[in-house]
C-alpha cells in the first residue's frame, strides 16, 4: 500500500497544468455550485438529535454515481449507511449540423477543456435496425484524446447543505489507459471515449447528406477493487450532497443531491431464485419433449421479495423516461431511451432481464444460428427457441421479461399497449422429444438499481433430463481469474455470472445485433482493451486447446483482427462491421484447410 499511496499523493498534487493534460487548455473555468438545499423524506428523531450515523449498522454498499452534462443525478440513499464508490459515469454531450467528428466537444460541452489533443477515430459501425422514419444510425468511436490516456483522480466529499464536509472524503485513483495496475488502480473497468452519432444516414453505408448529429463524451467507471472498498463514505444527517471532483478539472467540481430515508422498504443486495413448478418423474428427472414451468423470485439482501408472487412490474411502470419505476429497483431493457454499445458505452445500463435453458451440459458450445426479429415478434411464442441438436450441436431457450413479443413489440407498435401488458414470473421451457440426456442449465439474469446501489445478479439451477447422471461443461477457455480478480471477477461484473456455461444461450447472434456470441465479445472487447496484460496473438492466454482456435470464420477472426490480407478482401469481401466482420454470412466456417495455426499463439 505504500506504493499506491505514494503514487495517490503524487497524483493529488498536480492538477495537470491546473486543468488538463494540454498546456494551451489550461484551467477549467470556475463553475458556480448548485444551490444547496435540505431535501427529501424526514429522518428519525434520534438521527437528527444523533448528527452520527443515524444508527445504521449495515455492511458497506457499493454507491454508483452519475453526472450527466454537468448536471448530477440525485440519489436516495438509507440514512447514515456507509458506502464504497463502486460506480462513476460521466457524460458530456452537444448536438450539430454537420460532420465536425467530436470537434464540437472541445469547443462547446461540458469536457471543452480537458485535453483533446491526440483524438482519432477507432472504429465505427452502424445500428441495423432502421430508425422510425426510414433511415440509419452510424456510430463513431473515438480514442486517445490526452484527457482519455492521462492518470487522474476522483475526490467525493459528503457535504451538507452550506457544502462544508460531514465525513472524510474518498480519494479514488483511475490509473492510466495503457495498463492495468491491481495495487493502485480502484476500478476493474476503466473506460474514457467519445462517440459521434448520425442518426439520419441515407443507407446502412451512406451518410451524405446527413444533418442530425449528436457528439458525446463519456467516462465508465465500474467494479471497485477489494482495496478500494475499504474507503468508505458514512451519511450523517446532516449530509444533502456529495462533491465529486475530478483532477483534470478541479477547480468545477460536480453536485449530486442525496436524499435520506430513514426506513426503506426494503434492504440493499439482489439475489435471484428460481424454482421448477413442474414436478419432476419418480427418479427426479424430466422425460424429454415434457414442458416444464419455472418460477423466478427477485430479492433484496435479506430475502424479502421485491414482488408480490406471479406478478412483476409491467414495462411502462419501471422503464420509460418518466415512468415511476419499481419501488423495489427492478430494472427492465433500456436501451431503447439509452442506447448501449458493447465495450464502448453503458452496456451495465442495458438492464436486460431474461431466462434461459440450455443442454445437455456436455454438448455446450458456442451458438451461431441467427434469431431474427421476426422470432421476437411473434405473439404466439413467449419463448425463443435458439439451438437446436440437429442445427447447433445443443439444445438451448431463452425468454426476456416483459417476453420479447411486448417488450420489442411494444417499441414496434406503440399503440397497441404492449407494454402495459401484466408480466408474469412464471415461463415454461419445452424440452424436445429426441433431447440428449444430460443435465441442462436454468439461467435468469437481472439488475437492481435501488438507493443509490446498481448491482447485477445471476441465478443458474441444474435439472437432469432423461438419466439421474449428471453431466458437466467442458470449458475450452480460461483461466479467467488470472485477471478478472481483487474485485473484478465474473461473479461481479458483467452479470454477476461466474458459471460459463449459462452464458451461451442468452449471447446468440440476433438479427439486429449480431455481436452477440460470447467470443465475439471476448475478442473485441479485449483486443481494445489497452489493459489486457497479455500479448494479443498469444492464444494461450485463454484458449486451451489449439483445436479451439482452428474455426475460422469471419466473426471468429475479425472480432479480434481490424484488417485483413487484399486476398480475403477479393474472395469475401470488405470488412463491414468492427464486431464480426460482415453480415449474416460471418458465423459460416471459412475454411477447413487454411489457418490451422495462428502466429504467436502459443500452440
């Protein structure tokens, strides 16, 4: 620790030529803080007597915090419960007429003088649905501004209403873009870009023309570090706000309200049950081409539920801009009010709840039949079925709450009041008449954002289908804990899913997303990664077995690769997408005779 805290105070004595990384963009110019005001819900009598910590005996809760254009967002919290800063987005964004990239950010937003030197434009790739009115959406992703690679800090002060401090305030170290430090770094996930917008192109390949652009900056910050727990925040009574301060503009902290509420409803955490309501044969297995009905049951950290039994929220209460939302923090799909694009903006604020089957565990793979939006649409079917033995080696279902044919329909036909539609806890799984004896995964996967905690979770059940054997997952990848640790495993982030088995089902290609598939995540997400320790082209790191890299095809490849030789340009085409390469084409195995080794894998 004592490298970390020299490193903390090395960094807490500059301020970056007093403003940013750039000499020229020197000192953020000085911004009047919000008007401070008493707020909210009444405290207990001994709370305000106290002036402590109200009496809250609670385990520390991760806190997530979000600025938007300057603009904190308020947050309630349980009076005097002690927090860890365990999320921080920021946001900056402008409109424009014409196509000046992100130029526009550093002229006129909230981020204008941090430091923009050194920006490029990384990648780009457009949305495949079409919008409303008949035209596309393209998305630019840019990197490597100054402000973007620069080591910096986070400062929150608890204050009260005159904004004098109530508790000691929590230093936070982001680190650098370039390599990850697990010793002084306090985030798992660090990620600083800017994205341009134009939401008006002619073609999925033609923006000429185009007048409707929107440029954005963006800070995602998530996942503290086990180190970085221990820094806690205590809300006293007297606390209305919190200060955050950031290093590359700290003479213009930000104001986020908090409002304390004595006696919430109900606790911090999230856990997720799901019990079957069908019973099971005398032998405790399920016959195949049976139907069997699954309940799933949303809980805080005490195990209250967060619902009345067979019912939860309809869509229209908890997601809309607007809408009241659940009482009890249950979140539904957000993006389409808060678009989400894998690695490079707010994949955490997806939200998306669903369920899957999956099986028999022995044949798990990767699946590669594309579900097009017509599946989704369809009335007569709540459940998906993704895979099938014959077609993709394995059998797999899966189910979103609302069920896709209200949650997309309602997008669709908004109208018709789909997403007014009751949404049950309840859906039934069918299991194929020729289905593989096995055991078969039961997955369903949520997210909780609830007095000031954003938290996932993730609940995987076994039922055996055919024989009392059990069979297990052969996992062709990992060890994943050689990085993702201290605070960033796999049963934190993402979906708070450790068990990689129960991922294949829910990440199929989609029609209108195609970037789908675990693999192709991994490797994009990783190849942009500047803090993945390892070489790229070194196979090893994660595969197991060289056969496991031998599946050419052009998501396999170009999810990682950003080029490829004039040769494959002539024979399948130019890349097109940064995710998989082309189009529906991309999940089709190349070859069988060519890329049998991969330079520098390690194999």
């Amino acid at each position: 620790m004592a490298g970390r805290a020299s490193l903390v105070a090395t960094l807490a004595s500059l301020t970056v030529a007093c403003g940013g990384p750039e000499s020229a963009e020197a000192v953020a110019p000085s911004v009047q803080e919000p008007e401070l005001a008493v707020q909210g819900e009444a405290l207990s009598l001994g709370d305000l007597l106290g002036g402590g910590n109200g009496g809250s005996s609670s385990a520390p809760v991760g806190l997530a915090l979000e600025v938007d254009n300057g603009k904190g967002v308020p947050i309630k919290v349980k009076a005097g419960q002690t927090f860890w800063v365990n999320q921080i987005d920021l946001r900056a964004s402008i409109t424009a007429s014409k196509d000046e990239g992100v130029d526009g950010l550093r002229q006129n937003s909230d981020f204008l003088v941090i430091g923009w030197n050194g920006v490029r434009l990384a990648d780009q790739e457009f949305v495949g649905l079409a919008n409303a009115d008949g035209t596309f959406t393209r998305r630019r992703f840019y990197r490597d501004a100054a402000w973007m690679k620069a080591p910096s800090l986070f400062t929150v002060e608890p204050v009260d209403a005159l904004g004098l401090l109530t508790g000691a305030p929590v230093l936070l170290n982001i680190g650098t873009d370039d390599t990850r430090r697990t010793e002084t770094d306090d985030f798992f996930i660090r990620r600083m870009r800017a994205i341009q917008w134009t939401r008006d192109c002619r073609s999925l390949t033609d923006c000429d023309g185009a007048r409707a652009y929107e440029e954005e900056a963006l800070v995602e910050l998530r996942n503290a570090y086990a180190h970085a727990k221990k820094q806690t925040l205590t809300f006293n009574s007297r606390t209305v706000g919190l200060r955050l301060r950031w290093s590359l503009r700290p003479f213009a902290p930000y104001y986020i309200p908090v409002t304390q509420v004595s006696k919430p409803e109900y606790d911090y955490g999230f856990a997720i049950d799901i019990k079957p309501l069908t019973a099971p044969r005398k032998d405790g297995t399920y016959a195949p081409g049976s139907d069997v009905t699954f309940q799933m049951t949303l809980k805080d950290g005490k195990g209250k539920a967060l619902h009345k039994p067979g019912r939860l929220p309809t869509y229209n209460e908890v997601a809309p801009p607007g809408a009241p939302g659940s009482p009890a923090g249950i979140q539904y799909y957000q993006a389409f009010f808060n678009p989400t694009t894998t690695y490079y903006r707010r994949k955490h604020q997806e939200r998306m709840m669903m369920t899957q089957l999956i099986g028999p565990a022995q044949d798990i793979q990767p699946i590669r039949s594309i579900v097009d939006l017509e599946a989704f649409l369809d009335d007569s079917q709540d459940v998906q079925t993704i895979a099938t033995p014959a077609r993709d080696g394995v059998y797999a279902q899966f189910m979103t709450f609302p069920p896709a044919n209200k949650l997309f329909g309602g997008a669709f036909f908004p109208t018709e009041g789909r997403w007014d539609a009751p949404v049950s806890d309840t859906w039934t799984y069918h299991l194929p008449a020729d289905a593989k004896p096995g055991t078969y995964l039961v997955t369903a996967k949520a997210r909780r954002a609830y007095m000031g905690e954003d938290r996932p979770a993730s609940r995987t059940i076994e039922i055996q289908v055919g024989t009392k054997t059990h069979t297990d997952a052969v996992l062709t990848t990992g060890p994943c804990n050689t990085c993702h640790s201290k605070g960033g495993e796999l049963s934190e982030v993402l979906h708070a899913n450790d068990n990689r088995a129960a991922c294949a089902s829910c990440h199929a290609p989609l029609g209108f997303e195609l970037e789908g598939p675990i693999f192709v995540r991994t490797h994009f997400i990783h190849s942009r990664s500047n803090r993945f320790d390892a070489p790229l082209e070194k196979c090893t790191s994660c595969h197991l077995k060289q056969e496991t890299t031998q599946r050419t095809s052009k998501a396999a490849c170009l999810s990682c690769h950003k080029s490829y030789p004039d040769s494959h340009v002539a024979k399948f085409g130019p890349i097109e997408s940064m995710y998989v390469g082309g189009g529906r084409e991309s999940f089709q195995q190349c070859t069988g005779s060519c890329h049998k080794t991969h330079p520098g894998s390690g194999f």
